[in-house]
C-alpha cells in the first residue's frame, strides 16, 4: 500500500500515471497505451538486454487516490531448443545422416566459454563416444549471419575448440579422436532473416569423420 503524504492523501493516479510514463520516456521507450481513468500505461522499451513490454500505473485507488502500484514487465525471448539429444538418438542420426545437430550447448552472445547448462548435452555425446570407442568425429561449430565473417568463423572455431576441451577434461574422451572446426554462418539451416531461424543456425554439431 502506497503511504500518505503530509497532506494525509496518497498519490493521485494521475500523478502516479505520470511518473511511470516520463521514466519510460526518459528510457528512450515507447507510450503505446494511456488508459487515463485506470491511471495506467502500457509500454515498449528495447535496451541491450533485450525488448519489453509492460503494463504499469496504478493497481487500485480510491477516487482519485492511488493506494498501490501495479507493475508487470515481460521481455521478448527466442523460444529456444531445450531438449538435450540422447545417446541413443545421436546413435541414430550417425547411422542415418553421419551428423547430429545439438542445440543444447550454451554461450553467451560473443563468446566461446560453455555455460554450465551445457552439461546434460556434453554427457550424452560423452556417453555416445564411449559407446563407439573407433569412432572419430569432428566438433564443427556454426553461427548465424549476424557480425562480420571473420569474426564468425573464428568464433565458430573456438566455440568448437570449446566442446572438445570439455570432452577431453571432464569426460576422458581421447583428444585424438576430435578435431574442432569453425564454419562461421556458411551452412545454416534456416533463413537468418528472422530471430527465430537464426536461432536455429546457432548451433555446434558431431559429424563422423
């Protein structure tokens, strides 16, 4: 609940209305609603972090006064791949493809440095190598189109070098048996027009050698 001020009444609604709207005009967002007898206003503001909308103002008043204030805030996000493949399912994609896509390995935007919520995925490519000890593969990574080429490929080649050196330091998978390779956005999979296909395009595979 909001307090009294010295005059013993709580903010206005208009006022409380006002203030949520400069803040988001300051931010650089955009007013797309004023719901003027609700006091509140409904917004879009697109920082580094990401896009968000909210709907913020006043959460319930007594006439003009505003007793609390409502706030609710979503930011926009890519629906993401997060199913870890299988051991079993990567023994089927070898057998029928030669290569196996996964989705499950995790860095940052610019970086090459695996997130831990890559560790089911590493395991169950840990899991397959050990299951078929002759098998030599090689750790090819991809990017989407975003950036300039070189830098792609590079990242590509580091992100790869990345999932070996996990296989090999956590996993025990002799370092013989990988060889890591970079090929930047040059194979995608999906249009790289849309969030969504490069999305898709981001991705490190398993490809028999």
């Amino acid at each position: 609940m909001l307090p009294r001020g010295a005059d013993g009444k709580k903010p206005g609604k208009l006022e409380v209305r006002r203030n949520f709207e400069n803040a988001v005009l300051a931010a650089k967002g955009t007013v797309l609603y004023v719901d003027e007898g609700g006091g509140r206003i409904s917004f879009r503001l697109v920082r580094d972090d990401g896009e968000w909308w909210g709907n913020s103002g006043c959460g319930g008043s007594t006439g003009d006064q505003c007793n609390s204030i409502f706030n609710r805030v979503v930011r926009v996000a890519a629906l993401q791949q997060s199913v870890v493949v299988k051991a079993g399912q990567i023994a089927a994609g070898m057998a029928e493809e030669g290569r196996v896509a996964f989705y499950g390995l995790y860095f940052d935007t610019d970086s090459a440095v695996l997130k831990a919520e890559s560790a089911p995925s590493l395991a169950e490519m840990a899991r397959w190598l050990g299951q078929n000890p002759t098998a030599r593969v090689f750790i090819v990574g991809h990017t989407d189109m975003v950036g300039n080429v070189p830098h792609n490929l590079q990242l590509s080649r580091d992100r790869a070098g990345a999932v070996v050196a996990a296989l090999v330091k956590t996993h025990g998978i002799a370092a013989d048996r990988l060889e890591a390779q970079g090929v930047g956005p040059f194979s995608p999979v999906r249009n790289n027009s849309g969030e969504a296909g490069r999305t898709r395009n981001r991705r490190v595979e398993l490809v028999l050698r």
